[in-house]
C-alpha cells in the first residue's frame, strides 16, 4: 500500500524504528531524507521508537506533508506518550503496528501483544483499526490518510491473509463504518453471531461454514475499528448487531478486555489473557484455540 500511496501522493512520507524491511514501510523508489538530500522520502528514524512518534507529531503540526511511522505493535508501548499527545494535540500521523498477535512465532512473549489492542483502543481522539485481509487495509489506509483531526494506528498481520469475499465489495464504505456484516446468515436476521477482528475474521468465516454444515444459521461481522463503529447510528448497530440475538462469540487473538459491551453477559469470547510462547505462529494459534472446531465448540456452548 505505501509503494502504491507514494505514487499519487506526493507529500507522503516516513519510516520506522529500524523495522524497514519487517514494516515495509520503505519507499523502494525514493531516496533517503538525510543531510544534503532533503527531497528523499524514507526516513532512518532508529532504534528509537518515542523519539519517532515525536519527531511525527512535529513533522505533521508544521503541516504540508502526511507523515507515518512503523515498528511492531508490541513496542506501542514506547510510543505511548507521543501517541496520546498526537491526540490531545489532533496530530493526523499514521502509525504503521506490524506483527499484531501471537503468530509473530518464535520471538517469543517479549514480541507478541497481548494488552497493545485493548490499551491503545483507550486512548481518546485516536483511530485503531485492525484490517482483516488486503482490502480492509487498503480502506484503512484511505482513512488514515482523509483524516485530519486523529492520529491513526494500523494494526497489521505478519503473516499473509486470505482475501475474503465479503471485503470485494464496497469495501471503503464498510471499513468506515468500523463494523459489517462480512458474511450473512440465510435468514434475516440470524441466530447467532460470530464477530471477529484482523487476521481472525478468516478464522470466523471458516468456522460459520462448519456451523451451517451443521444446520445453524450465522452471521459473521468484521469489526476492525471499535470506535468507528461507535460512531455509527443505533439503527446501523442494531442491523449489524441485533440485540435480540445474544448468541454471540468474538473471536481476538489478544487480551479479551473490552469485548463484553458486544458480546454481552450470554456470549463468549475467545482471546488471550495471559503471556504467549515460542513456537511457530501456526501452532501457538493452535494451542490457544484459534481453530475452527474450538470456535464451532464455544459456539455450540452457548
């Protein structure tokens, strides 16, 4: 997305905490900003994550550009003093988390966010959105980069994802509205709800698929911004989330915190509330139970 950005958007520019090549934050066909090459585009920010979120926040208040910044979700951490000042102060810089859940792999519980999403999502004045496939990120970066009174913060995969097919159509629309339906049930309105957010969302729909072979009729939402969806109408949250239907599991790889205001006191969530381990992202997933049986299981609990 950012190769294709810098192409139609001439003031657009960043880096990361020297995390270029993990981020892919880097600009491959521009040069570097350093002394005596102003015009380059790419920025060495270094080892030095607040040092970065500042230096954003003084790039975007000095106006003209749209500046971003990338490292791995776990260190946001560091950047949290900036990132509420970037708030406080309506600073519209786009942080780029990569590397957002337990499948980072054998890095261990050092690099994999537990707490990063629900914390961040406290933060007031800032924009989390946590896309499900390359659609929703291609939406989410079109918000970013219309916004101008919010900071942004992408919360992105390392791993690939599946596009799905219910992000191939009016995608932009959807993503603004924070929540969706991603893939319906048969009947109108239906008798329970999967809801999910980024690199879960494929999880869910495989998951409803099983729970149809099975006779039951579900609903699969994507929720990739919490306060996005806020925002929208209550008419709109009753059709995406009836009230009537308390039949509901949320599906997070990260601290289940929060979940409760869509899963109420009848529903389920499955998260993570406790430190990861060291092992290959696929089967840390596995061992926490982000698989389609323990979804279709806690489903069929309720």
């Amino acid at each position: 997305m950012i190769q294709a950005i810098s192409k139609t958007v001439p003031a657009f520019w960043g880096g990361s905490a020297d995390l270029s090549s993990s981020n892919n934050t880097m600009v491959a066909a521009e040069k570097d900003f350093e002394p005596g090459q102003y015009e380059g585009r790419n920025i060495w920010f270094g080892v030095r994550e607040f040092a970065m979120a500042c230096a954003m926040n003084g790039i975007q208040l000095h106006g003209g550009s749209k500046v971003y910044g990338g490292t791995f979700f776990v260190f946001t951490d560091y950047l949290r003093p900036a990132v509420r000042l970037a708030g406080i102060q309506k600073a519209p810089v786009t942080y780029v988390l990569t590397h957002d859940s337990v499948a980072v792999g054998e890095d261990g519980p050092t690099h994999e966010p537990i707490e990063q999403l629900a914390s961040v999502r406290c933060i007031p004045n800032v924009q989390v959105i946590r896309p499900a496939d390359g659609n929703e990120t291609a939406a989410a970066w079109k918000l970013a980069l219309e916004t101008t009174d919010k900071p942004t913060i992408l919360v992105l995969s390392r791993q690939n994802l599946p596009v799905l097919e219910g992000t191939t159509t009016d995608v932009f629309e959807k993503v603004a509205k924070g929540g969706y339906i991603v893939s319906d049930s048969e009947k109108a309105v239906p008798e329970g709800i999967l809801i999910a957010t980024g690199s879960e969302v494929s999880l869910a729909v495989q998951a409803q698929k099983a729970l149809q072979a099975q006779g039951q009729d579900v609903r699969v939402v994507s929720l990739p911004s919490f306060d996005l969806f806020e925002q929208q109408s209550a008419a709109y949250k009753e059709a995406i989330l009836p009230q009537a239907v308390t039949k509901r599991v949320a599906v997070e790889a990260g601290a289940t915190f929060g979940w409760e205001r869509y899963v109420g006191s009848a529903g389920k969530i499955i998260g993570i509330d406790h430190f990861g381990a060291s092992a290959p992202g696929d089967r840390i997933l596995k061992e926490f139970g982000f698989t389609v049986g323990n979804v279709v299981n806690m489903y069929s609990s309720l």
